[in-house]
C-alpha cells in the first residue's frame, strides 16, 4: 500500500496548510487556549497490532486495536467541557483520528492532507476540543480507512449530557463485521467487483467484537443503548423483540419526540440510542435484531437481572436538543449534488489506502478523499450563510452521504416521509433525492463523503469549504 515518505509529506503539508482557512486556523488556536492549562490527556489511544479471539479461542491475527487490550476503549466527554486525547502511534504506518460528528476546529477533524499530516509509526498527536453537543459518537482513522478500519480501529466516543437523564444502564454497542474465514483468520479485506455495487460484507457479525452478546441488565429499569453503525459496509435494519424501544436520538441528536424502533434502516457511521423499559420479570429476555439481509440475527440482547426497580415507561422523556443553528430557508442558497456511478478508471496519484480504481463519483468528479494535491473545494459556503443541498442518488445502491464538521437537517424526499431530523449522516435510497439544510457556521475544509468505505475509496468523496 503506497504511502508518502516524510520528504514528500514536507512538500505536502506546507500545501495543506495553505488549503486551512484563517477562519479554521483561528478555530484551532481558540480551542487551544481554552486547554492550555491541561498537559494530561484525559484518554491516550496507542494504535497497534495484536491477535485477538473474535471467534473465541481461534485467535486472529494482525488485529488492530486503540488501547492497551482490545477491543478499542469507549472514550467519555461531557457536553461544553474541553476533552483531550493524545494519538500515540504505535502502527508500522501512517494514521490519524477521526472523530465522526463532532463538530470541531477543522486542525482537529483528523483527514490526511486537508486537516493535518500523517502521524508516522513513533509519532504522537494530540486532538483537542470542546464538544458543544452531547450524544453518542464514534472514532475512527482516515488513513489506509479500509485496511484499519476492517482490522479493528474503529470506537465509540459518549458525549455525557450535562443533566443527567436518569438511566439505569448505558449500553455502547460497535456494531460491525469481520473478513475472516473458519480459522478467524483475515481474508482479502475487499472484492472490487463489489465495491463497485453495495459493497464486501463480513462474515462474522458482532457487537463490541462479540457475537450477539448477551447483558445484564436491571429488572424493571430503563436502559439506553447507544447504537453504532461501525462497519464499513453494512446496512442495518433495527427492530426489538420482548419491549418496545423508542428512538430518543439519530446522529447524536436527540428527537423532538421519541417514537417506536420499528424496522428503521441505520448506514455505517450512523448511530441511534434506545430507550428501552426492562420487563418487570427477573430471567426475561430482550432481543436486538438486525434483518437487512436475507437471515434476520440477533445483534445482542439484555435479559433481565435482580430487584425489580419498577420505572415507568412514561419516565421516557426527549432529551435537551443540542444547540445547532436552524437555517434561514428563506435566504438559503440550493446546491445540487449528484451521486453517480462513474467510467472505471484508475486514479492519477494513489495515496493513504487507495483501492487503485473509481467507480463513483459526485457531480462528475471522482476523487480518493487523500492525496497529496487535494482537489478544488466542491462547493464553498460562505460562514454563517444558510444552504440547501439537493442530494441526488442516481445509482441502484443505498449510500449513507456524512459530512464533517457541520450538523444538517433533513428537510423533505421525493420517495418517502421522512422525520426532519438532524444528522451528520444521511442514508440515501436508490433514485432519492433528499433535501437538507444547514447553516455553514463552522470554518475549515469539510470532507463529503459515503461511508461505505469501498465507494469512499473508489472516488464517491469531496470535500466542501467554509470560509
Ligand atoms: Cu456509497
């Protein structure tokens, strides 16, 4: 896999920082000065290669991990305080961090060659900010995504609300699969005939690298479980057996009203928290099932455990919305943005975990989303300026399009009604346009892409400027 040495990178990231807007760079040095005091990071994530059991006692190889045992820590921040984590890389090649919906300082987005260099095997980086949302998010690298990706990087990130909403357990579950064959050895990570459809699957599916796992849980209390999209590649379809599990937040943001999990589709990078009223008898057992593919599973269930704590369902409340800025739909200015599939090419420069070919493109043009040369902006929004995009799927897959460092809503579908909520990540039919709007308040170089990593990779990627 090719990757840039540091001579080239020299060249490289005297280019990116002329690409960072004095608007991001301003961002950055204020979220410094709000941590200059603190010198200890509140977590330290050590990137490397281990073996893991993921199918028990056959233990894989050349799985990859954050922390000092697998599977990757679950990071916890508080809503409105700063948070630090230092990047230690500890890898035989280059990474970074991503922290998926976070609305951050662009110097800490965490994309090679538009926020920040590589950070090489022995290097350390420090990703410093404040998050002004509270929620569930997730991290993972944007370096060589596919390979650490399907090995292992990929963690949940709390966001604590600064109430405390009143739980009696808080279940984080990193929903992903695994290219491993009967021995729990790796397999080719990709097929690129697939890439160029809906993508490779895994064939050992698990939930905090377990399958199905079964928790514990309070009789008679109300959990929340945090749900997380972390594969590169599946599509999941959520229903509940045993309780009646409400919606109380999409994307990190909580609904107006929380309302029935009811078969809901949910794409990679995509999250949603339960709520879910434990039976009032000890032994009972709940079941979380996905049933996107052919043969529905388990993905993990909760059976019922000691004193009954007798909550009530009407206890269920919607969470404080987190302050996102509603657009002016009236002053808003509309841009078109085409998902399309693209003439089979192989890119000019292959960098940072390219799959060596584009089949995808959006408005026209394919790109790996990391080279050295970034492309132009696909569009630039004026900061503070309120934007429609019209995004259009024109190919026969689902595409779950993220956006980074922004917060939009969905506003309306030609195919379906849809609930107007807000997101970083929005799953797009087949011949859908979905319609959505944002106020472009955050400054910096903002990546657009789907997060099916394949098609990510093989050009379905851009990125829009805020400046
Ligand atoms: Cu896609």
């Amino acid at each position: 896999m090719p990757f840039l040495s540091r001579r080239q990178l020299l060249k490289s990231s005297l280019a990116t920082a002329g690409a960072l807007s004095s608007g991001a760079l301003l961002a950055a040095c204020s979220t410094g000065t709000e941590t200059a005091a603190r010198s200890e990071p509140d977590f330290e994530l050590n990137p490397h290669l281990t073996d893991f059991g993921i199918l028990g006692d056959r233990l894989t190889q050349g799985v990859m991990s954050y922390g000092n045992s697998a599977p990757p820590p679950v990071l916890v921040a508080r809503q409105g305080e700063p948070f630090f984590t230092r990047l230690n890389n500890s890898l035989p090649e280059p990474t970074t961090v991503h922290w998926h919906g976070m609305r951050l300082p662009n110097a800490m987005d965490g994309v090679p060659f538009l926020t920040q260099p590589y950070v090489y095997d022995g290097e350390s980086f420090d990703y410093r900010f404040t998050p002004p949302d509270a929620g569930t998010f997730w991290y993972h690298p944007h370096c060589n995504t596919l390979t650490q990706m399907s090995r292992g990087l990929n963690g949940v990130l709390i966001v604590k609300e600064r109430d405390d909403p009143g739980f009696d357990a808080d279940i984080p579950l990193n929903l992903r699969d695994w290219r491993l064959d009967r021995e729990g050895q790796f397999i080719d990570l990709y097929d690129l005939r697939k890439s160029g459809k809906a993508g490779t699957f895994g064939a050992v599916k698990t939930a905090n690298w377990i399958e199905s796992p079964d928790y514990t849980v309070p009789t008679g209390g109300l959990i929340r479980v945090r749900v997380v999209i972390s594969d590169v590649t599946r599509i999941y379809r959520l229903s509940c057996k045993g309780a009646t599990a409400k919606v109380i937040a999409v994307d990190s943001h909580p609904v107006p009203e929380p309302f029935d999990l009811d078969f809901d589709s949910f794409g990679p990078g995509q999250r949603v928290d339960l709520a879910i009223p434990v039976p009032q008898e000890e032994g009972r057992t709940i079941r979380l099932i996905n049933s996107s593919s052919s043969k529905p599973w388990v993905v993990a269930s909760f059976t019922a455990s000691g004193e009954n704590r007798k909550r009530d369902t009407r206890e269920i409340k919607p969470l404080s919305a987190n302050p996102v800025q509603k657009p002016d739909l009236a002053s808003a200015e509309t841009l078109e943005l085409d998902f399309t599939a693209t003439a089979e090419q192989a890119p000019k420069s292959g960098y940072c975990g390219t799959l060596g070919f584009s089949f995808w493109a959006i408005n026209k043009r394919a790109w790996q989303g990391a080279s050295p040369d970034p492309m132009a902006p696909l569009m630039e929004f004026k900061l503070g300026n309120s934007y429609v995009l019209n995004i259009r799927n024109r190919t026969p897959h689902t595409h779950p399009v993220h956006l980074h460092g922004l917060a939009f809503q969905l506003l309306q579908s030609n195919k379906r009604p849809i609930r107007k909520l807000w997101t970083d990540t929005a799953l797009v039919l087949p011949d859908e346009t979905i319609q959505v709007g944002l106020v472009a308040d955050n400054p910096g170089d903002w990546l657009l892409h789907c997060h099916i990593i394949e098609h990510q990779k093989t050009g379905m990627s851009a990125y829009a400027r805020v400046i």
